[in-house]
C-alpha cells in the first residue's frame, strides 16, 4: 500500500524535529512511519479485462494477431522490450507489439495488444504501457 505523501512529510518532520530538539531520532508511529523509496513508487500491476469489455478495434487487432496479419502501422509484430517492467519478465523477444486503432487519432494513438509467446497470452493498454490488463477470453 502506498503511503500519502502528506503523511510521509508529517513523518519525516518528525523525525526531524526530535532528532533536532532531541539529539537523537525518535521513531514515528508505525502508521505514519516514514516510508522508503521503494514504497513510494506506485505498483503497477496487470489487471484483467473480459474480451467482451474491449473496444471493437482491439478485436479486429486480435483477429489480425491469431490471422498472422496483414498489419496496418509497419511497427505491428515488432519486439516489445517491456521497459517498463510492468508485464512478468521473460527472456528477450517474448512480446510482441500490435497497434489498436484509436478513431480520429491523427497517429497510431495509446492503444496497443503486446503478445506473449502463450497461446492468447495477449495484454491490452489503452494508455500506452502505464497499465496493461490481461485478456480474458472466457467473458
């Protein structure tokens, strides 16, 4: 769970303020404890999202994937390097990126299917690899 920032700064002024009045620092509450730099970072984490929820342009995406193409933008099928490290971690060349579409997008837009190697091993983004959800065929 991530600790609000307003509490965090409560926390590390009072640490402050004893280890000044105090010579010495005097541990917070554990509720507002200061947190570490790891636990400020927001998790990410793969959600789930039924086939059902996904817009139609993700289902023409689908098909063109399970079909072996052809692709509309020349990056679809290329390597995603999962930079983000938000999918699970596996070797180089595992996934692979196809393009949404997004309506009136003057570009390919946000929208994107990355490919595991699994069969249906596919994630949906639609705000470009800061969240992915699983696809869910079952609902």
């Amino acid at each position: 769970m991530r600790t609000p920032h307003r509490i965090a700064r409560t926390a590390a002024l009072a640490v402050l303020a004893s280890t000044f009045l105090f010579g010495t620092a005097v541990a917070a509450p554990a509720a507002t404890a200061a947190p570490t730099v790891h636990s400020t970072v927001a998790m990410k984490i793969v959600g789930d999202i039924c086939y059902s929820d996904l817009p139609s342009q993700a289902h023409d995406t689908l098909r063109l994937i399970e079909a072996g193409g052809p692709f509309p933008y020349p990056k679809d099928g290329t390597v995603f390097s999962n930079r983000e490290s938000v999918l699970p971690k596996q070797s180089s060349g595992y996934y692979h990126e196809y393009t949404v579409k997004t309506p009136g997008s003057p570009d390919r837009g946000a929208r994107r299917i990355v490919a595991g190697q699994k069969s249906q091993e596919d994630y949906y983004t639609g705000d470009h690899y800061a969240t992915f959800d699983l696809v869910d065929r079952t609902c």
